[in-house]
C-alpha cells in the first residue's frame, strides 16, 4: 500500500470512527481491570482468556452460591457478548436485566456447560429505550463453583448481519482471496470456484475491508452497513516486476 493509498484510508477511518454503536463502557476490559463495572465475589480481569485484545473477565466463585459483574447501561435492540465457559458443570450462567426505568428484573439468557468462545445475540428490542443493569451472573447449587470468560460487550441498534459478496479479477473471472474485517472478527476465503464469500452473525458497525492475494494488489473499502449486505470486490493484477521483482544482470566477474 503506498503512502497517499494509507492516508486516504486513515483519514476515512477517521470520519467514520470504527466503533461499535454501543452504551457500554469498558465494554473489552482493556483498562485491565473492572472499571465502569460493578462486581460480587471472586470476580476479575485477566489475560488468561481474552477473545480480542489483552483481557477478558473472569465471572467466578469457588465454593460461593453466586457472583456476578454488572453496569449500568440504556438497551438497544439487541445486547451481544462474547463468553467462554470454562466449568459451570454444576451451576448456570445467566444474564439478566435489573430495570431501574422502568423498573423490574429480567432474564435474557441461561445456559449450563462447558465450551469455548462464543458471541451470543441476545434480541432486546422488546426492552429498547431501558435503563437499567445488565448482569452477567453464576450460580451454583452444589458449592463446587463456576468460571466464565466475559469480553466484548455490546448493545447495538440493528442486529447482527451478514456481508457478502463476489471476488474476481480485472477480466471478471471469480477468484480465491483473503477477506477480513478487524482482529475481533474470524476472516475468510473467498470460493476457488465462484469468488463467493461470507462474513456472517457481523455486528453492524463500520468495517475497512481487506482483501489479499499475492498476485493482486490489495484491495481496501469502507463498508458501512445497519443489515445484511452485499459488496462485491474486484482485483487489479500487480505488474510482472512486482510480482518477479527486477531482473540483476551481473556484468563484472573476478
């Protein structure tokens, strides 16, 4: 990418202020500890596990019957979070909401088990326009205790979407490429057959899209998107001498 190619990018990353459209504050837990949340138990912030950047938060209580980390917050339609469950063999992980306007509690999502990361989309839009907290909670009923992973916190006007579209070359023939959006969100390939790709269960946020193949030039676009959409990418071949690199002709011999 040459230098008046990154300041173009850079200015319009700028104007459009790649953040989620979210209410929570220290929503990753990059301050490296709980700030802007308030917290029961054992609770902490660590680097342990961390779905994107350095940390994550620990929801955990050896031995206790239940703790929980919680902020206060205005609902959209939809709350999402990345949680990864560590034990909760005997206990549940539940988020709930405690209204402050209007008042009243209540559940959002419950599960017990063990499994790795995951993002879940919670449809809030029946609550939108709340204020109240948010609380990410365990309880156990035995007394062995609970872990859970939380990071990534969001509250979002539009639901989560899907970006796709079609890669091809210069003379309109599809093609395998590398597609990504930013570091919290798994990339893609493109189809070696069809050039289809597919970002799916995608926040609507703002987005600089980049594609990659060794033979073409990078490809870069702002997607900004409140639903699912389709944007299509094509790529401009590089010239011979920077795919080959220059040819040295050695005139001097000893």
């Amino acid at each position: 990418m040459n230098l008046i190619k990154l300041i173009i990018v850079c200015t319009v990353l700028c104007l459009f202020a790649i953040t989620p459209v979210s209410a929570v504050a220290n929503a990753g837990f990059e301050t490296g500890d709980l700030t802007n949340w308030f917290s029961t138990g054992s609770n902490e912030v660590g680097t342990t596990y961390a779905y994107s950047g350095t940390y994550g938060a620990k929801v955990s209580a050896p031995g206790a019957p239940s703790t929980y980390i919680g902020q206060a917050v205005g609902l959209g339609n939809w709350l999402s979070f990345e949680r990864r469950i560590i034990d909760t063999s005997d206990a549940d992980f539940i988020v709930f909401y405690q209204g402050i306007s209007p008042s009243g509690n209540t559940e959002l999502y419950r599960e017990v088990g063990t499994s790795g990361w995951n993002r879940i989309f919670i449809d809030t839009s029946n609550m939108s326009g709340y204020y109240g907290n948010i609380m990410f909670r365990g309880t156990s009923y035995t007394g062995e205790g609970f872990e859970v992973w939380i990071d990534d916190v969001s509250t979002t006007e539009y639901p989560p979407s899907t970006l796709s579209g079609y890669v091809e070359d210069s003379e309109g023939d599809p093609m395998l490429a590398y597609l990504s959006l930013n570091s919290s969100i798994d990339p893609v390939e493109s189809d070696v057959i069809t050039g289809y790709y597919e970002f799916t269960d995608v926040p609507s946020e703002t987005y600089l899209l980049t594609v990659t193949k060794p033979t073409q030039q990078d490809y870069t676009a702002v997607i900004v998107f409140s639903g699912d959409t389709e944007h299509n990418v094509s790529m401009t071949r590089l010239l011979p001498d920077l795919i080959y690199g220059p040819f040295v002709i050695d005139t001097e011999q000893t």
